[in-house]
C-alpha cells in the first residue's frame, strides 16, 4: 500500500485557499467600483435638479 503524500495535500489546499482569496479580493474590487459608479450617477442626477 502506498503512503499518502502529506506535502501534496498540503500544497493543493494551499492553492484553494490562495484562489478563494484571490476571488474574494476580485468581488470586493468589482463591488466597490460599482459603489462609486452609483455615487457619480447619484451626484450627476442631483447637478441636473438643480
């Protein structure tokens, strides 16, 4: 029977958690400028009121 490769595992669950991270910063960048586009938009609509 073959021993089990410890380091491999380890490597592999360090990627996933490298890629949820990297995925998780990419949502929050995407939310954030469309926070901002909603803010420019609502500060456009308040110049035209006036």
């Amino acid at each position: 029977m073959a021993k089990p490769n410890y380091s491999f595992a380890k490597r592999q669950k360090e990627l996933a958690k490298k890629k949820k991270k990297e995925e998780k910063k990419q949502r929050k960048l995407a939310k954030k400028q469309d926070d901002q586009e909603m803010i420019g938009e609502g500060a456009a609509l308040e110049d035209d009121a006036e």
